[in-house]
C-alpha cells in the first residue's frame, strides 16, 4: 500500500497528521506531506485509511 497527498487539494486541516504521525508531516502552515516514499507498513495501513476517509478536502489517496 502507498499513499498520497494532493498538495494542490490540501488545505491545512492536518487531521492526517493527527491521526497518523508515524506517515505524515505538516509545515509551519499545516499543508500536509507524506514521510518517505508513501509505503505503508502492513501495521500502519488502518491509520492510513482512517487518515484518507478523515480528510475534508479529500487531498490523500491510497494505492493498494
């Protein structure tokens, strides 16, 4: 599993981050980036859909 941020959709909410420290980072703004090159753990894939289905911009996206 990989997944995504859309930097153009993100609006700073940083909910992704709150619920998944482990895969994502937030600037000083709050604009959200993946850590690394997306990869998810098999451990971490439940925090990256609960990250996905909580973003209000719907900017994260997940390739299985």
């Amino acid at each position: 599993m990989k997944v995504s941020i859309d930097p153009a959709l993100c609006q700073g909410h940083s909910r992704c981050f709150a619920l998944a420290p482990e895969l994502f980072d937030v600037d000083d703004y709050g604009m959200a980036s993946v850590i690394g090159d997306g990869t998810v753990p098999p451990a971490l894939q439940h925090k990256a859909r609960l990250a996905m289905s909580n973003c209000p911009e719907f900017a994260i996206t997940i390739e299985e």
